[in-house]
C-alpha cells in the first residue's frame, strides 16, 4: 500500500545511516512515527536489516505500521555496514541507485535522512520528496557549534589550553580549543555541503527534549532560525525487555544473568560503564580505568569494547591488559562485571542498582542516561562529545568530569591517558563522597532523576516531544492536502 491508496495516513521513509551511534536512534524514530499513526518505512540495507526486524516484528504484531525495506544491491556491491561499530567516514554511495528506484516507486510524503548520507540530498531533493534532516545529535551543541563557528573565539586565546568564552549563548559556556572537533571552525566545502543540506530540507528532527534544553531550543529556532520537531528522547519507545536487550544487537551477556548480578546490589551502588560503539582504548588507558575502579571500591559493569592497538590498528580484545588478578579479584567479591562486546545499555541503565554512568558523552548515551535519572562521569573523546559534557555538569548540573582535555578521532591513540587517579576521585564524588562531596552527589542525584520524569512526560501523550511528532503528522498531511 502506498501513500495514494491510504489517504488517511501519512507515510514517512527513514533512511539511517550506518553504525550504531546513528542507526539506533532512527529505528526508534520510525518506531516513534509509527506509534503516532504514521506508516514507517525503514529503509535498510540486506545486511542492516536482520539487526532490527524481531523488534519491528514486534512492533507489527502489537498494529502498528511499519516495515524494513532492504535495498537490493548491484551484483559484487559490498554492504557498507558490517556492524554497530562503522564509522562517519563509511561510503554509502553504493545505495544510491536502489534509494533512487524505490523512491520512484514509492513516493512518500517525507524522507528522513541521516545527514552523513552525504550524497542523498540532491537525489532526493531532485526527486520532490520532503527531505528531513537528522544528525542524532541534541540542540545544546548544534548552538555551540554554531557560535564557535560564527565568532571564532578560539583563534583569540594564545593556547590550545586557554579557556574562552563561546559568545552569545543563554549560558557562560567555555571551552579550549583543544577540546573543539576539526571540523567546528571549518568552512570547507564538505561543511558547508552538509550544511546546505539542512538549510533546504523541510526541517530537522531532533533526538532530545524541549524541557531538556530549553533555553537552547528557543535560541536554535529564533536566533538560528532552524525549523525543527524535537520528539525524543527516542530510546523511550523501547518498553519491554527483548526490545532492550536485542537493540542495536544481540548483547553479548545473556540479559538474565546481567539482571540477576544487578538484582544482588544495593539501589544506587553500581557504576556503569560504557564508551558507545565506536571509541577504542588503548590497552594503557584500560589498565589506568582498572586500576582507578578497584581503588574506588564501588561495584561496577564495564563494557569494554574495540581495542587500539598502536602496531596493528584496531582489534578485538585479546591480549591481557587488566592488571594481575583483576577480573578474579572482581569475580569473588561480585564487584564487578566485564562485559566484552555488546551491551544491553537500555537494561543495564534503567536497573534501580545502577547509581551513576561513566560515558564518553555519545548524544544517544548521554540522553539515555538522563531518561534513566542516573547522573553522569563524563569522558569525551571526539565527534561533538566535549559540548554534549558542558551540558551535562555546566547547564544541567548532573555529571562530573573525569578530567579529559583533548579532542581526539576515536580511532586515534589519545596523546596523554587519563591517570587511575582521575577515575578514583570522580568515581568517588559521584558514587558517595563525603561531607560537601556527599550533599553534592546527592543533589546532582536528584536532579537526574528530576530530568528522568520530566524525559518520560515529554513522550506521554500531551508531552512536548508527543505534541511536536504530531505536528509532523499534521504538516505533512496538511501538505499532502495542498498537493
Ligand atoms: N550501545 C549499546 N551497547 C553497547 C554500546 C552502545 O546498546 O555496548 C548503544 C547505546 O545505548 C547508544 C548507542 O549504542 O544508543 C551509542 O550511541 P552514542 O551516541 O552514545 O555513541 P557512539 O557509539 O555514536 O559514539
């Protein structure tokens, strides 16, 4: 059935890209739509399409609309989505001819697109389907971002160290300039390429929260006058356990023993810890983290991705990095658990034991952390990570930073490690403290949870993320009408 045969509903295409950081959160957005009333097509490559097709079988059975459509690739053409863990550089442009013959025979009334789609634009606009624009990212940083790049405050300061003021935000944000990505002062044509391709789309959709960052929401819609439906946090969609535990893929912990090991611990007690699907640590930096949780002495989940190794590139972890006796150590006291590969992020985050969350400040991570009400340990790493942690502990109040200064691509070896240290003293204040240390955890605790609640009311019917998916509904069928 399409959009001619079914007057009455609105059909939305969502095209995402690869990786998990970018894929995860478009599946849940079309599972969004769909739950609005909207058909949602999910447009996936073969290999794309098994990692998520028991959830939208799910999704099918319960009466919503939506599908997987696999694009057919040209004979010999390589899939250029392995798994979670491709990268923003990955090439699509071998899916441009099929996206091309399936919109032709199927015109919906929008597209959502991945902007790291880099080509999709001008054929979808060429074609006259509404193209939505998404980044996966939240609004706080596309403002930072934007200023940076307007003012260019960080070619006043004297160092790569030197703290400036990012001008003309609702906050008093600083940074150093070596905390900022490559790519924020730059005006080359690929910037600019992707920028266009927001500016003559029909608007953004954004994976936050209007009572997350209000102040930001209303500078991004007058000041940079971007039209926008804000309509997360996204994650919320998944509500019962298989869709938590199979998201992005089958975790590699059976999800019973990780919520039995969580349902032994205290409420609050346990540290989580996880670096979203692309970052890689060398074996130094983990042993620094190993040795920095066991003098913390808080039960703790770690999820220890890809490994950098600086002769070889990246590989799966193999060789023994942990320090002597750790993971049996941690084995007998049950004060920790390793988790290699995959992770039930949702499952683990949303356990009443787990008190606080160690992140590299992924958006998807950070917003799953304040709908889980935990507060935060940041560690950016790359991408626009170091803004997503200035929202965190300088406008939100619910994080603390573990001390990581410089902006690095993932697949990059860090030039200082963040000391054992840094790990104990930040895990520390979070998880307990004392005298002002502990009233400090405690207020930062509350103020997450107070996010949590306001995360979860933005998505129920008359939230503000609810209300803002339904005015997309409403556009596109109004449109349609005018048509
Ligand atoms: N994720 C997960 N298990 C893992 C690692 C990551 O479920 O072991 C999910 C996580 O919940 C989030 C996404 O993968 O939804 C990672 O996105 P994020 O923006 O946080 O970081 P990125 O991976 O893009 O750096």
């Amino acid at each position: 059935m399409d959009s001619e045969e079914a007057p009455g509903v609105v059909e939305m295409f969502f095209f995402p890209f690869v990786g998990g950081g970018h894929q995860i959160p478009m599946i849940d957005t079309a599972r969004v739509f769909a739950s609005h009333g909207a058909k949602s097509t999910i447009i996936a490559t073969p290999t794309s399409a098994p990692l998520f097709q028991k959830t939208i079988s799910r999704d099918q059975q319960i009466g919503r609309q939506i599908s997987i459509h696999a694009l057919r690739l040209p004979q010999d053409a390589v899939s250029p989505d392995a798994d979670m863990s491709a990268t923003p550089f990955t090439d699509t442009s071998v899916l441009q001819e099929p996206l091309r013959l399936f919109l032709l025979d199927r015109r919906p009334d929008c597209i959502v697109v991945d902007w790291f789609h880099r080509w999709a634009a001008e054929l979808i606009d060429g074609l006259r389907i509404k193209r939505i624009f998404f980044t996966g990212g939240g609004i706080f940083s596309r403002c930072v971002m934007d200023n940076v790049r307007r003012h260019t405050p960080h070619e006043k300061v004297g160092s790569d160290y030197e703290p400036f003021l990012v001008p003309g935000l609702p906050d008093r944000i600083e940074l150093t300039r070596s905390q900022l990505p490559p790519f924020a002062g730059e005006n080359s044509g690929r910037v600019n390429n992707m920028r266009k391709g927001e500016e003559t789309s029909f608007g953004s959709l954004i994976n936050s929260f209007y009572e997350l960052e209000p102040a930001y929401v209303a500078y991004f819609r007058k000041e940079m006058g971007k039209k926008s439906w804000i309509i997360g946090p996204v994650s919320l969609c998944n509500r019962n356990v298989a869709d938590k535990a199979e998201r992005g893929k089958q975790a590699s912990i059976d999800e019973q023993s990780c919520l039995r090991w969580l349902d032994d611990k205290e409420p609050d007690s346990v540290l989580y810890i996880s670096f979203g699907s692309l970052a890689r640590f060398s074996p130094q930096q983990l042993l620094e983290i190993a040795h920095g949780l066991e003098a913390s002495n808080h039960p703790f989940i770690w999820v220890v991705g890809k490994i950098f190794n600086k002769s070889e590139g990246t590989r799966e972890e193999e060789e023994n990095w942990l320090p002597d006796g750790f993971e049996e150590r941690i084995k007998e006291s049950k004060k920790g658990l390793i988790i290699r590969g995959w992770a039930p992020q949702l499952l683990i985050l949303e356990h009443a034991a787990v008190g606080a969350f160690m992140t590299h400040c992924g958006w998807n991570s950070t917003l799953e952390g304040v709908s889980s009400g935990v507060p935060m340990i940041t560690w950016p790493i790359s991408a626009e990570q170091f803004f997503n942690e200035k929202l965190v502990t300088d406008v939100l109040g619910i994080g603390v930073r573990v001390g990581s200064v410089e902006w690095m691509s993932f697949n990059v070896e860090k030039k200082a490690l963040v000391g054992r240290e840094k790990v104990e003293v930040a895990v520390k204040r979070l998880m307990g403290g004392d005298g002002d240390g502990a009233a400090e955890a405690v207020e930062m605790r509350r103020r997450a949870r107070e996010f949590a609640e306001k995360a979860k009311r933005a998505v129920e019917e008359g939230g503000s993320s609810s209300e803002d998916a339904d005015a997309l509904i409403e556009e596109l069928k109004s449109c349609r009408n005018e048509a």
